[in-house]
C-alpha cells in the first residue's frame, strides 16, 4: 500500500445529501405573536360561520371574508379570501450531490467542488448550515489553523460566493454555518469545497462521509 512516501490506495468519497425545504415564513405583520417554540404570524376577526364535519372532510367558514380568488401580475400573486395567509417560500438545489476525492497522496492537496443554489422571497433571507456528517470507515483528522496542509493529515470544508460565511478551511460538522443573507435571494450560488491531505502514518483504506446540508429562513 505505500511506495516510499505516497499512500497510493486511499480513497475518499464525500456523499452529500440534500434537504430542499419550502417553508412557511415570517413577515412583518401587526398581528404577529411568538413565544419560545411557536410563532402565529397572522389573524383575523370574523363573526358568524362554524365548523362543519361528515365522512372524510371538515369545512370551517366565516361570514364577513372576502372573496376567495387569486391574481397575478408581473412580480406578486395576490391570495385572496379565508386564510388564504402565504408568507414565502425557500428552495435550495444542489448541482452533484455525490463527490469522489480519489487517491490521495502526502505531496497534494486533494478537492472536489459543488455548488449550492438558494432561492427565497423571505425578506429576512436565509441560513444554509451542515445538519449532519456521519463517517463510514477511518475518518481523517479534522482540520486544524484554519487551512489543510499538504503532508498533514487534516480534511475540511470551504466555501465561496457573495453569501459564504466563512473564506478559510473548516472542520465537517454538524451546525456548522455555510452561506447566510439577510435578505430575499434569487438564485443565490455558493461553491463548497471538500479539501483533503494525509501524511505518512495515515492508516490506508477506503472511507466516505455522508453530508446533509439544510436552509432554513432567518427567523
């Protein structure tokens, strides 16, 4: 397995799973209340009406809404009627959601590339974050000093673009931040790089690592 000082049979596979979300999203409303675990972003006063119940529907009305219809023009919807409260939506779509290193060997630095498209009318923006990062056979070590440096056994994590959080290298896990605005994004792109390194006494083998990667609204 070793010639000289090159691992020639190590390989590393990132696997990145993706979590698309479209969410419901907080607006500036008059009505808004929240507490700790829970946010009602509007309401409404009506009298009359009630609930009715038979076989495998309820119809809930009121007397005194408008009419529900919707329009459309250019730039907004219009949902109009009972309930018909939307705040936003959120997409996220990931280009190659699965990632091969290859042979890695003490004199380079090896990487791999996707890139991460995050669309929302959220006016508070949003956050993209790891949610989880789980190893399947020896994990490499965590990177260390901000950058993965050749000869060294170290593995982590950068990213690029107007919305990246972060312009060094850093360790694989979980709750950690990627890209964030504080604004709505329309097709907002940021580049994430899986960087990897070994050095003479990295124990050879194949192993692989499943990513997930989340967005949420900036609440």
């Amino acid at each position: 397995m070793i010639d000289g000082s090159i691992f020639k049979n190590i390989n590393k596979t990132i696997r990145i799973g993706l979590i698309a979300l479209v969410l419901i999203l907080p607006i500036s409303v008059l009505a808004a209340m929240s507490s700790t675990n829970y946010y009602i972003y509007a309401d409404s006063v009506e009298t009359g009406g009630g609930l009715s119940s038979g076989g495998l529907y309820d119809l809930e009305d009121t007397l005194g809404e408008g009419v529900i219809s919707q329009a459309s023009g250019a730039t907004y919807n219009i949902n109009a009627g009972y309930q018909a409260m939307v705040l936003g939506s959120l997409s996220m779509n990931i280009n190659d959601n699965s990632i091969d290193l290859g042979d890695l060997n003490v004199s380079t630095i090896i990487s791999a590339s996707t890139t991460v498209t995050v669309t929302t009318d959220a006016q508070t923006g949003y956050t993209m974050s790891i949610q989880n990062a789980v190893w399947t056979g020896n994990p490499l070590a965590d990177v260390v000093g901000g950058s993965v440096d050749i000869g060294q056994e170290e593995y982590g994590i950068a990213v690029s673009g107007s919305d990246a959080f972060f312009g060094d290298d850093r360790v694989v896990t979980s709750t950690q931040i990627l890209a964030t605005k504080n604004s709505p994004a329309t097709g907002s792109q940021t580049v994430v790089t899986f960087k990897a390194a070994i050095s003479p006494s990295t124990i050879s083998g194949s192993r692989s690592q499943a990513v997930t990667i989340g967005v949420s609204a900036n609440f």
